[in-house]
C-alpha cells in the first residue's frame, strides 16, 4: 500500500512562490513516476509535471513550463513542486499521484494508481 501524503498549500499574491511537497511511503518507488495534477472548481483534473524516480527525467504542462520545478529527494522519498510567478490561473487544489512500473509518462489522471488528499493554493489579483 502507498501513501502520499501533500503539504505547502496556502494563500499568495499573484507573482509570488509556494512549494508543496509529497511525501511517500509504503514501498520502493524506484519503477514509479511521480506526478502532481490540478483541479480547480467546475474544471477538470489536470496535469502539471511529473518526475520518473529513477532518472530523475522531468516533464511539465505547457502552461507551467519555465515557472514550476518539480524534483525528488531520495532519501526523503519526497517529491515537490516549487511554483514560482504565480498567477490567479494557478489556483485550484494540487493532488500528488503516483504511477506503478510504467515507462510511459501518463498526462492522464485515470492512468495513476494512488492519489494524495490534495491541498489548497489560492492565487489573489
């Protein structure tokens, strides 16, 4: 069984920074990717970035691409988004997701096997 467990949410003016974090637990993640999805009200589930564990290769929405940075610790087993020049747009609960043994890298959100909670990021004008 896997548990992630996200943290770093909160409330910030628009051009401003947040990293979240998610922690994992449960077995060895070395054939996972780890993802971080979106949703905002009325709006469905969206992809943000995703990191193979092992490697380390990096992928992101275009929408975010050149603002956010996501990475892993090993030894934490923990993954994070950092956000930076954030924008109204970006509000909306982020959920960390992982993947098992996959070599494809899924934008998908159906495609993941285990979610987090999710926790808030509101953006103010």
């Amino acid at each position: 069984q896997v548990q992630l467990v996200e943290s770093g949410g909160g409330l910030v003016q628009a051009g401003g920074s947040l990293r979240l974090s998610c922690a994992a637990s449960g077995r060895s993640f070395s054939s996972y990717t780890l993802a971080w999805f979106r949703q905002a009200p009325g709006k469905e589930r969206e992809f943000v970035a995703a990191i193979r564990w092992s490697g380390g290769s990096t992928y992101y929405a275009d929408s975010v691409k050149g603002r956010f940075t996501i990475s892993r610790d090993n030894a934490k087993t923990t993954v994070y988004l950092q956000m930076n020049n954030l924008k109204p747009e970006d509000t909306a609960v982020y959920y960390c997701a992982a993947k098992i043994n996959s070599v494809v890298v899924y934008r998908d959100y159906g495609r993941y096997d285990y979610w987090g909670q999710g926790t808030q990021v509101t953006v103010s004008s």
